[in-house]
C-alpha cells in the first residue's frame, strides 16, 4: 500500500542554521505531496504542496521539490527561526477521494 | 477561512465510559475524517466520511464508531473507553473535487482514560 518514511527526530538546530527534514514515498500511480506543521498546542495547518514531478512548493521560506526518480520530496529551508519549533508531517494523496497518508512526523526544535 | 472546531480540548474519563467528540465545520465540507496522534506512530486514520450516514473504516476502527447525521458535524464515539485509547484525536474535512487534496484540521481533542 502507499506510504510515507520521513526521518526520525528530534531534530535540533540552532538559530539561522540550516534545515532538511527527508521523506520518501511509496505510492501507485502520481500522488499529491504535501508538508502539513503542527505548532505546539495547535492542529496542523499545510505547508505547502507539489502535484506533479518537479513541482516545488514554497511557503515561509521552506520549499520541497518533487523528485519521482528518486521518490522523494524532502523539505528545506535556508535559516530556521525558533518559532518554526514545531512537528513537521510529510503526507501524499494518490487519486480520487482517497485520504491522506501521513508520515510519522519530525519534531524540530530550534533554539537562540 | 475555514474552520474546524472540536468540542472538547481536554476530557479525563474512566475505564468503561462511553465517550463522544464532536467536530464540526463551517465550509459545507462533504469528507471528514477523524485520526488519532500518538508520539512515533504519527497520524492514523480511525474512520472517514464523504457524506451525510456515510462512513468508511480507516486503518485503526476497532473500539470506534462515528456518526455523521449532518454534513457539518462528525462524532466519534468511544462506546467503552480503555486506557489505550488515551490519545490525541484530530478531526479534519476537506471538499470533493478539490484536486489537491487539502485537509483541514481542528485543534485536537486530548482524551486521557484512567
């Protein structure tokens, strides 16, 4: 069946530093991808998406690309402010009115 | 914008209780769905719905059932709580037809089962 592996956390970084979170899928067919962000205290709220091969989707300065090569769309963002501390879910959707497969999560935790 | 409200952020119930979470939308949303949250087991479908008294098992419905007599409002229930059910619910609704599937989520509903 379809699925999502992302890297497990915590993930800890420091202020202005760098930041990847991979995920790979497993899926029939061209699936929708997509980052939702669960603030503490919060439901999650979505990222930002990509529905086709080599789409990338941006948002708050973090993006993702969709590879199909190499089945993966791993986000990214150039320097991580203390507020983006929060868990980070991968997520496909393949067709139809299908539900959403999440990935386990990765928690982020930035600190000054 | 879109709102999804649970009834409930935090219930403590006992071992044997009938449990009921509410979630409802304002978007005229025909799909819900209800996951649960546990630390290193991420998101997991318990039951969705693409319509009014319509429902589907998702890849954990043991212990649930949910009801959906409205379009704005889906109701899990937990027919006799057990401690393992002590968890985070999310409910969340998305439109059909929308291509890109985005889902919607309500805050969260922390269920604790003594």
């Amino acid at each position: 069946g379809d699925s999502v592996t992302q890297m497990e956390g915590p993930v800890t970084l420091s202020e202005e530093a760098f930041l990847t979170i991979n995920c790979t899928y497993t899926a029939t067919g061209y699936p929708s991808l997509f980052w939702y962000v669960q603030y503490p205290g919060e439901g999650l709220q979505l990222l930002l998406k990509a529905t086709k091969a080599d789409d990338k989707g941006s948002n708050k300065g973090f993006e993702a690309t969709y590879r199909k090569e190499t089945t993966s769309f791993h986000l990214e963002k150039g320097s991580v402010q203390v507020s983006d501390s929060a868990v980070y879910f991968c997520a496909l959707r393949t067709s139809g009115n299908t539900p959403l497969v999440f990935g386990k999560g990765t928690r982020l935790s930035v600190i000054a | 914008d879109v709102k999804v409200t649970q009834s409930s952020r935090y219930l403590v119930k006992r071992t044997g209780e009938k449990v009921f979470l509410e979630c409802v939308q304002d978007m005229d949303h025909e799909n819900m769905f209800w996951y649960r949250q546990d630390p290193g087991l991420g998101l997991r479908l318990i039951y969705f719905s693409y319509d009014v008294k319509m429902k589907e098992k998702g890849d954990i419905p043991e212990g649930y059932s949910v009801s959906r007599e409205k379009k704005e409002r889906f109701s899990l229930i937990l027919e006799s709580a057990s401690t393992n059910q002590t968890s985070m619910y999310l409910c969340a609704s998305r439109p059909t037809g929308e291509r890109t599937g985005e889902l919607f989520f309500g805050e969260g509903s922390r269920l604790t089962v003594l």
